[in-house]
C-alpha cells in the first residue's frame, strides 16, 4: 500500500511539473496578450472592465489559488477560512495599490520566485514540518499576511512594466482590486465545495501528506522557472 501511494504521488508530481513548465503563462501574474494590449491603451475611468480583469486573474491565477489551497486546507469552518482569506486580500491589496500609484516595482522574476517559495511555505507548514524542524509553530496568520504582500507586489510590478494611464488610474485601480475580491471568493467557493466532498472521505487524510507534497513541489518548480529565467535574462 504504501509503494503505491508513493507511486500515485510520483505521477502526480511529474504531471504538475510538466504543466507548470509546458504552461504558455507559467511566469506567475501572467497576463495574457489581449488584456496587456487594453491595459497599455486604455484611458479614463474603465470600472466594469477593469472588474472583468481582476476577476479573470485571480480565476486563472494558479499561483494565488495554489497558496489559498494550502492555507484552507486544513479550515474546517467559515469563520476562519474568513480570517485567512481577509488577511491575504488586505496584503494583497496594499502592495497593489501602493505599488503602482507609488511606482515601486521589484524584479519580475524575483518576486515571482518569492510567490513561488509561498506556495513551498505553505505546504511544508500543513506537513507539520516546522513543529519537527524548529519545536515552534510560525503564526499562520502572520504569514498568510505577509505572502499577500509579496503577492500584490507580483502584480504591481506587472501592471507597471504595461505603463497604465494615469489618467483614472486610482478609480481603475480600486475596480481592479474589487475584481479580484469577486474571483478570489467565485474560485474559493468552487475549492471549498470540492474539499467538502473530499473531506468526507476516508481517503482525505490518508492522501493528504501525499496531496501538500506535490502542493510543495509545485512551489518548487515555479520558484525554479523565476529563478532560472532571473539568471538567464
């Protein structure tokens, strides 16, 4: 039983590797070649479509939704799924915000590397990897903060190499940030009803080491690809 489980997770480790490097958008805050094209021409207020925006990338955002996958996944109630998802929407949008309207941009590659080891973070923390390494638990609250930070940088930083008018910019903005409180709650759902169903079976603990080691290794291979591609260009 246990060579075959440790077969199970060998394929799925393969099969998230593959699609990470294979995947056209595979820099994390990818956007794709549309949207950047509206976002660099586009001029004056534009609420609903930067809504549509914001919502669309954090739907197609698998970096965003592999870390909230972590930090729920162990959240039994709505209550504190709440407290975590509230603090890396604030963190989230406190470095979008003032990222942009302040011009801080960080290396692409970089802070993409950092949402990467995000992901790694988190996973080895669901192991219970902390309590053996150090004897101490970090404070996951803490954490889920300051990863919101580094995830809102991620985007800033993008959003600043399109060179978005100025003109609407914070009305643009603030529409964008609430695109992605709608996308982040629509994908949260979908993740929260499937775990449900997970979760009543026998199987949810017996794979979950299993389903946070491939969850680490995903946060491998992105940190890989940004740091690889840092060195390179």
């Amino acid at each position: 039983m246990q060579l075959k489980n440790f077969v199970l997770t060998y394929r799925y480790l393969i099969i998230v590797a593959l699609l990470i490097v294979i995947c056209p958008e595979a820099q994390a805050h990818g956007v794709t070649v549309g949207d950047k094209g509206y976002i660099q021409e586009s001029s004056g207020a534009l609420p609903i479509p930067f809504m549509y925006l914001g919502a669309k990338h954090m739907i197609t955002g698998y970096d965003h939704l592999l870390f909230l996958f972590g930090v729920i996944f162990f959240l039994y109630k709505l209550k504190d799924v709440s407290i975590y998802v509230t603090l890396f929407a604030v963190g989230h949008v406190i470095t979008l915000l003032s990222g942009v309207l302040f011009e801080i941009s960080i290396n692409a590659y970089l802070i993409d590397a950092i949402i990467g080891f995000s992901i790694v973070y988190k996973a080895l923390d669901n192991m219970g990897a902390y309590q053996r390494w150090f004897g101490f638990q970090p404070s996951t609250k803490a954490a889920t903060l300051i990863f919101g930070l580094f995830h809102g940088f991620g985007l800033a930083t993008k959003i600043l190499e399109y060179e978005i008018s100025p003109d609407g910019l914070l009305i643009n903005l603030i529409s964008f940030n609430i695109g992605v409180e709608v996308g982040q709650i629509l994908a949260l759902a979908t993740i929260l009803i499937a775990m449900g169903y997970w979760r009543k079976s026998r199987s949810f603990m017996k794979h979950a080491y299993s389903a946070n080691t491939v969850l680490m290794t995903a946060g491998f291979v992105l940190v890989g690809y940004q740091l690889a591609g840092y060195f390179i260009a």
